[in-house]
C-alpha cells in the first residue's frame, strides 16, 4: 500500500538538514520508497521532504516516518501521513 510522509522542516533547520542528509538518504535506501524528494520554498531552498513509500500499512509508515534521521534531528516541525491509491503514473 502507498503512503506519502509529508514533512516541513522548522524554520532554523537549513544546516541541520544538510548535515543530517547523508544519514537520511542512506536511512531510505532500506526501503521500498516509490518517490522521495525535498520540497522547495518559491526562493528553491529547501523546506521539507515528501516521500512516498510502498509499506504493508499505516503502522509501517508511521515506524518509517519516526525513524528517519531527519525526524530524529528535529529538523521537522510538522509531519503527516497520508495513504494513497495511484491512478495515474505508476
């Protein structure tokens, strides 16, 4: 089943979220991820992640989300999670 981790990095967090990335991006090679990027403000710098994972259930998504390294800096202020049914793209 598909699901979307969609996450806003706080405010302050533009170094965090580069010295946390290498961690992160090894974090989700472990696992099934359809699409992952991170989301850009209208100046392009980065101000959040949206992922979208291919996991048994929302209580995979939920364990993926809470162990990324990115959550577990605090680089986020807000985090949701979303299943999905593809229609178009996949």
């Amino acid at each position: 089943m598909y699901f979307v981790v969609h996450a806003l990095d706080r405010s302050d967090a533009t170094d965090l979220r580069a010295r946390i990335r290498p961690e992160h991006l090894e974090y989700l090679a472990g696992f099934e991820v359809v699409i992952a990027g991170p989301l850009l403000a209208d100046d392009g710098k980065m101000c959040g992640s949206l992922i979208v994972l291919d996991v048994k259930d929302r209580t995979e998504a939920e364990a993926f989300a809470d162990g990324d390294p990115y959550a577990q800096s605090g680089l986020f202020a807000q985090v949701s999670i979303m299943a999905m049914k593809p229609v178009v793209g996949v």
